[in-house]
C-alpha cells in the first residue's frame, strides 16, 4: 500500500524559510517522479512543484521553493525561501505526475 | 497556461439520482503519445484528494464502477450513475498534458 507521510509545516514569518518532508513508502520511490500540491483555506487545489526525470515549478513560487528528494531515504522535500502569506496553504505531497496517490497534508501559515 | 473551466461548480443530488459534471480546456489535451491526460479528483470533507479517473475514463483501482469518465479533445465529463451519501464533497478535473499542471475550480456535490 502507497503512503505518503508529509511533515515539516509549521508557523513562519513572513518572509521566513521552512522545510518540508514527505516519507514514501509502499513502492520504489526511484521509479516514480513526485510532486507538491497546495490548497490555501477554502480553496481549490494549486500544483506546486514535481521532480521526475527533469523539475518543474509553478510560476507562483519559482526562485523561491526547491524541490528535491533523497533516494536512499525515500523522502521528498520542499525547501521553501521568501515565504509569503499568499503561499499559507496544506501543503500534499502527491506520487507521479498525475497525482495517483496523495498524503494526508501538512499545514504551513505564514504570517506576520 | 492551459484553463480548466467545471460546470456547475454546485451540485445538489437527490440520493440515487445520477449527477454529471462538465470540465473543458483551453487547449487540447492530446500528448503527443496519443493519449489524453485528464485526471479527475474527489475530496471529501476534510479528506485529502483522491484520484477516481485518469487518462479520461480509467477508474484507479477501488473506485466503484458507478463513476465513470468521458470526453476527448477540450471536452470532458464526470458521472455519477447513481449518488450515494459517501459521494459528497469537491470534485476536481485537472490536466497532465502540459505544464503547469492545472486544475480546475471544483464542483462542490452535496445531497438535496
């Protein structure tokens, strides 16, 4: 069974950095590309970020987020720089990059 | 970036009753492998998403056959054949063919 296990969220300054993780388990992680989805309060979803055979970022947060991942730890990042309200928002890590499978979510707020 | 536009964006049902939900894109979603890469999510109250369709009109594995995926091209559509109480909650097209992923805005399902 795919899990996906995100943490690292948190309250931040505007302005601040935060890290978060997604430990994956449940398929070879090296097989598959990984993404980042986020969803601000009340809203719809909003594709982050995906790392596969190349990386991709969304307009929204280019030059300021780093997607990366660590094979031997199965575990996805998301290094996030700048932060600004507008990015406080539950932040899903997904598998592939078409979303098959998502994980339960971690909430970043940032505030000021 | 490609636009994904759902109608209605509320839907009451009666239990039992089909419902249908409408998604179209601002350009084609024919990749140049032939295949079409339109997903559809379901997100229950306080839930993470879950993906119920892909490439259309597959259903991922566990979701019950009274879902069903159509459409090509700009085109698409979700049904319900028969609504059960479970199936409450946002549901969400959205684009594998070209970057940025895209979604569209959810089409909010609740029993009359």
């Amino acid at each position: 069974e795919v899990q996906l296990l995100e943490s690292g969220g948190g309250l931040v300054q505007i302005g601040g950095s935060l890290r978060l993780s997604c430990a994956a388990s449940g398929f070879t992680f090296t097989s598959f590309a990984m993404s980042w989805v986020r969803q601000a309060p009340g809203k719809g979803l909003e594709w982050v970020s995906t790392t596969g055979g190349s990386t991709y970022y969304a307009d929204s947060v280019k030059g300021r987020f780093t997607i990366s991942r660590d094979n031997s730890k199965s575990t996805l990042y998301l290094q996030m720089n700048s932060l600004r309200a507008e990015d406080t928002a539950v932040y899903y890590c997904a598998k592939t990059m078409n979303f098959d499978s998502w994980g339960q979510g971690t909430l970043v707020t940032v505030s000021s | 970036d490609v636009v994904m536009t759902q109608s209605p964006l509320s839907l009451p049902v009666t239990l039992g009753q089909p419902a249908s939900i409408s998604c179209r894109s601002s350009q084609s979603l024919i990749y140049s492998d032939g295949n079409t890469y339109l997903n559809w999510f379901q997100q229950r109250p306080g839930q993470s998403p879950r993906r119920l369709i892909y490439e259309v009109s597959n259903r991922d594995s566990g979701v019950p056959d009274r879902f069903s995926g159509s459409g090509s091209g700009t085109d698409f559509t979700l049904k319900i054949s028969r609504v059960e109480a479970e199936d409450v909650g946002v549901y969400y097209c959205m684009q594998g063919t070209h970057w940025p992923r895209t979604f569209g805005q959810g089409t909010k399902v609740e029993i009359k």
